[in-house]
C-alpha cells in the first residue's frame, strides 16, 4: 500500500467543537489541521474539479463521495508538494471528513487513523442552544434557525454517526464535549499527545 498520512480524526455532532479543537490543535508543532470546510471555501472553481462541484452544489446537491474524497486528496497532496504539510513529521488531524461509511473506506487507502477523539455531547437540546448562539454570533441568521440545526442533527445521526462503526474501538477516545474548550482541550490532548509520543518515536527510529 502507498504512504498513508498518519491521521487522528476529530468527531461529533454538529457544535461538538471539532473546528474549535482543530484550530487549537494546528498551533501545536507537530500537527497539522486540515478542514473539508476549508477545502471547499478555497477549491479553484476553474479547476475540473472546481467545475464539477459547483455544478452540484448551484442545484443543492451534494457533492458525491468520491468527488468530496479527490478534492479533499488533491489539496493535501499539493499541500505536501509545497511543504506546508510535512507529512513524514506531522501529524494530520482532520475535521469534518469522512462524513460517512463511503468516504471513510475511500479514505483508508490515503490515510492511517491512528485514534478518533469523539467529542461526546449527550444533551442534544444544550447542542442546539449551543449552535443557535455560535450562528448568532457569526451572523448567520438562517444557521441560526432551530429546524436548520434539527435538520443537521438528523443527517449526523443517519449518515455520519454510523463512521464510528468503521473503526476499531480500541483507537476510539470519548471527550466530554460540553465543557468549557479549555477544559476539552485538556482532554483532548490526554489522548493526543501519546499518539504524538508514539509517531515521533517511529519517525526517529526509521532516520
């Protein structure tokens, strides 16, 4: 099999905080966050692919699996050309992606998940508020609608949630998501930052 990036994923229901943590996590030497959100935001609309998303998403449609995968493997790669990602040093921690089954097992041949930080949040309606609050802020009037947030919820819980079943539970570490990001991010690093330990140790034992 090729040169798989070493990946920890970061999971959970819509306002789980996974970008929170993500963004927190990219500053730490020797990761590395990559957003799909970010992906799409900054894909070249006169690229092939650039087209073929635009052409889904002007009707509404989602992008499908393998399309959402070769986008989000030519933007890693070329972040890799450009040495922005070091992928031999760094650990990748994505967000936002594989969103499903699909994506997850057309996703094992680019990566290696070495652990799931599933950000847990049991009070669904404190999630909501939650949201309606962060869209608020954000000036995102039509986020901020309760039957948009229910609706987000929904679409997890079918399609998304079912990814945790792809991988082994032994990798799979439980976050209290309904902290204070400090304190999640305390967590979070308690699962990390071993992982982290373990790649640099390969790294220097295979120079």
């Amino acid at each position: 099999m090729p040169h798989r990036f070493q990946t920890v994923l970061l999971f959970g229901a819509p306002g789980a905080g996974k970008g929170t943590q993500g963004k927190i996590l990219g500053q730490v030497p020797g990761f590395y966050h990559l957003s799909c959100g970010d992906i799409f935001r900054n894909i070249d609309i006169h690229s092939d692919l650039g087209r073929t998303f635009r052409e889904y998403s002007s009707r509404g449609e989602l992008v499908p699996d393998e399309i959402t995968v070769k986008m989000w493997s030519e933007n890693i790669h070329a972040q890799t050309v450009l040495s922005i990602y070091k992928s031999h040093d760094d650990l990748l921690v994505l967000d936002g992606i594989p969103r499903n089954r699909h994506q997850a097992e057309l996703m094992a041949e680019h990566i290696r998940v070495l652990g799931v930080i599933y950000l847990v949040c049991e009070a669904k309606e404190k999630m909501v508020a939650r949201l309606q609050r962060r869209a608020i802020k954000e000036n995102r009037a039509d986020d901020a609608k309760e039957e948009v947030i229910r609706r987000r919820w929904e679409v997890y819980e079918r399609e998304t949630a079912p990814v945790l079943d792809y991988y082994d539970d032994s990798i799979i570490h439980r976050v209290d998501a309904m902290g204070s990001p400090g304190s999640v991010l305390q967590h979070v690093l308690e699962v990390v930052v071993p992982i982290q330990e373990a790649h640099f140790t390969n790294v220097l034992a295979e120079s």
